[in-house]
C-alpha cells in the first residue's frame, strides 16, 4: 500500500447486530488489494443470498454483515451439524475513501468491495519550475 493509504484495522466489535437465540458470528476471510485508483476487498461469505448481506461506510468504518437464513425443516433430522450463523467484520479506513462511489458485488459466495480512493487521496506528480 502506498504511503496515502493506511492499511484497514479491525474496529472494536461492540456494537455487532443482534442475533437470535444459537446462532454465532463468523469472521469472514478477507483480502485486501490496492490499485492507484481504490481498495478491493474480497470477503468469503459463502450460503448468504445476495439480499442477505447488508454493506454500510459510515465514518471511515465499513461494515460487513452477512445474515444466514435457517434452512427449511424437512425431513426427519438424523444429524445436525449445520447451525445458523451470520457474518459480521468491520474496518476502519482512512478519509482517502470516496464514499459516494462505492460499489459493491456478490458473487459464488464471494463478497467483492470496490473503494475508490478520493482524488485527494491518490498520488500525484508535482512538476517543479524555475526561475
């Protein structure tokens, strides 16, 4: 990363969403990239459903959150290993995000998170004249 760019850290995880009674929340891995432009964050967050997962930027702090669906009861249960769970991370980033132009994407279990970097923010060559 670039010396424009502070890497994302982890906010204190107090104010997560409430969870319904046995569920967990799972940290979904995640890979950050930069590029001159933005950020790429890749979350793994597979068996959510697109309309699942909810991606907020509010202050610096991204918030991702994933919420499973209990699956349909069918059948009779000879063994229950799967449990509900949602998804829940949250970054601080630096002021070098344009906020408005934020996108996001959801496909094959991968959440994909495009932060452009405010112009402000991105590297410039400064040319030096004389006299």
């Amino acid at each position: 990363m670039n010396q424009n760019t502070m890497p994302p850290v982890e906010k204190n995880l107090n104010n997560k969403p409430e969870l319904a009674k046995g569920q967990k929340y799972l940290f979904p891995k995640v890979d950050i990239r930069e590029t001159e432009n933005e950020l790429m964050l890749f979350a793994e967050m597979p068996g959510i459903a697109p309309s699942d997962v909810q991606l907020h930027f509010e202050k610096g702090s991204l918030t991702l959150h994933g919420k499973a669906s209990p699956k349909p009861a069918t059948g009779k249960l000879l063994l229950d290993e799967t449990h509900p769970y949602d998804y829940y991370r949250v970054f601080t980033l630096n002021d070098g995000i344009d906020a408005e132009k934020i996108t996001a994407e959801y496909k094959y279990g991968v959440l994909v998170v495009h932060l452009p970097k405010a112009e402000i923010a991105k590297p410039r060559q400064i040319k030096v004249s004389s006299n």
